[in-house]
C-alpha cells in the first residue's frame, strides 16, 4: 500500500486543475513587469506567498502523477463485475473545488478561511484513502471503476478492456484497502 505521504500528494494534485484556475483568475499579478517584480521581492507578501505556494503545489502534483504512472505492480487479482462510475468524482469537483475559487489572495482572512478548508478536506481526504478521488486521473487517461465486491480500481484500461479481462489475475498496485492501481503497460503479457 501507498504512504501517508503519497497520499497527501495525491491530495494536493487533486486540486490541480483548481490551482490553473487561480493562476487565470489571479494572472494580472503576472502581466505587469512591475508588479511581477514586486511578487518576485515580495514587496506584496500576500500575493508573493499565495504564488509560490501554488508554483509548490502544482510541482508536487506532477510529482504524484509521475509516481503513478511508474509505481511497480507489485501483486496480483482478479475482479469480477466490474461497472464505471465517476459520479463521485463530479460530486467532489462541483462541492469543494468551485468554492474555493472565490479566494482573494490580497485579504488575509480569505486566504486563512480557505487554508483552513483546504487543510480539512485534506485531512479527510488522506484519513479514508479517497485517492480514487482526483480529477487528474482523468486528464492522464484514467478511469474509475468498481467491481461488485465494491474494489475501487483506477485504470487506463477502457471499460471494454476491463470486463474481458475480469476472473483474470492481473497485475496491480495496491494503493489502499479496495482500492487499486491497473496500468495496461504492467499488464502486457495478459
């Protein structure tokens, strides 16, 4: 199984295409040569710590994404009934990512109120393994999935793929419990 710490980055890189959104929303911070100096001193320290706080973020979400895709499958299963689903991933994005869209980097108290709120959901999030829940799996050709013995599998396999290859040990990364990683290129040989 995955680390506390892995799970955390997959936590953080969850909130990735959230941290694009703020950098958009935020950009006329960065189209002033002025003011992007000013940042770059941090001669405007709110703004200075809420940019490099996001250049971190998205850095340890690609991290977390390159851990993915090349962390060894290391154990074999087999699943029967396996469906898609990805309506808790559209549930996840609609409740907590467009919320904090409404940050403002320049008020202390909004971007305390929304550390706060990001810390939360963190905290569950890592606490009960919701990793399934990342709307970069999507992005990089990965689906959810559940089998009818309620195994979460991430896959970049298609749903066609999947079934045919059901009852078969296939190679996988345990990631939690239920929750499992099958990578077509760890699968080559089935």
């Amino acid at each position: 199984m995955i680390t506390v710490w892995y799970r955390t980055g997959l936590y953080v890189s969850s909130f990735f295409p959230l941290y694009i959104l703020l950098y958009l929303d935020n950009i006329e911070f960065l189209t002033d040569l002025k003011t992007l100096k000013s940042l770059i001193t941090f001669n405007i320290p709110l703004p200075s710590v809420f940019f490099l706080t996001l250049a971190m973020l998205i850095l340890i979400s690609i991290a977390s994404v390159v851990v993915l895709k090349t962390i060894s499958h290391n154990e074999r299963y087999s699943f029967k009934g396996i469906k898609k689903t990805e309506d808790n991933l559209l549930s996840y994005v609609v409740t907590y990512l467009v919320p904090i869209l409404s940050i403002e980097i320049t008020d202390p108290s909004s971007l305390l109120v929304n550390l706060g709120l990001f810390s939360l959901l963190g905290f569950i999030y890592v606490k009960n393994s919701l990793v399934y829940l990342n709307p970069l799996f999507l992005f990089f050709k990965y689906n959810i999935f559940i089998s009818e013995d309620d195994e979460i599998l991430i896959s970049n396999y298609n749903i066609n793929e999947l079934k045919l290859l059901e009852k078969t040990k296939v190679n996988v990364r345990k990631l939690s419990f239920n929750i499992y990683l099958i990578r077509r290129e760890a699968n080559k040989e089935i």
